[in-house]
C-alpha cells in the first residue's frame, strides 16, 4: 500500500486508498513484483474499472513498474500472474485498458474496442483468450 501511495503515477494512490478501504471483493486481487524484498511494481484484477459502460471481466488494470525496472519483463510477468490467476478462477478471458499501443500485444492481447472513461477520454481495450 505504501508503495502504491508513493509512486509516480496518479493511479497509485487511487490503488493504495482501495487497498486501505478493502474495497476488493470475491476473486478482486493486487499483484506485487519484487526485486528481492523490494516492491517495484503492481497491478490488480477487478470486476470493473473505470468505464461508465463496464461491458467487460475480469480487467487486469493499474499495471505500473518502477522507471528503474523497466524493460527487463516485470510487465510481462505481472500481466501472465493476473492472466493465471483469472484463469483459475473460472476466467476464459482477460480484459486490459490502456492508451498504450504496442504494449501488451506482446502478452498476446489485441484490440477489441475503445471505451470512454469517467473523464470522458477514450481508452484502448485490448483482450486475451486465458
């Protein structure tokens, strides 16, 4: 949570409020990468993420990886934990938003849609057979 808190982006402390309030409910989870005992990146599966029209579940959201970690795969390996863990629990399919094109296609995802967020901005939604 602390972690959450003080990274870089504005989602961490959004990230870090939900963990305080146990706002994740049935098979809602956080994943945390580590580099030893420290925590260098996160990201969670939720039922709904932050979408007016919320047409799509399980969401692998809030993916971040510490600057300094980038490139060496955590985004990769977060990405098949969530992906596993959905899998597990009953999950054919996994959804992630992002504006980021180039990205988890890697993760085998492709474009399916876009989707205008509470801001009124349009976000990329990409899926991925589990």
């Amino acid at each position: 949570m602390a972690y959450a808190r003080g990274c870089s982006w504005v989602a961490g402390a959004h990230l870090a409020d939900m963990m305080r309030d146990a706002a994740f409910t049935d098979w809602e989870s956080v994943f945390a990468a580590l580099a030893g005992r420290r925590v260098v990146g996160f990201c969670t599966l939720m039922k709904t993420d932050y979408y007016p029209e919320n047409r799509y579940s399980p969401w692998i959201s809030t993916v971040f990886v510490d600057k300094g970690f980038r490139g060496g795969g955590i985004c990769g390996r977060l990405v098949e934990t969530a992906c596993e863990y959905a899998r597990k629990a009953g999950f054919h399919r996994a959804f992630i938003p992002s504006d980021i094109v180039g990205l988890y296609e890697k993760y085998g995802f492709h474009q399916i849609d876009s989707l205008a967020n509470y801001d009124g901005e349009r976000d990329n939604i990409f899926a991925r057979d589990i």
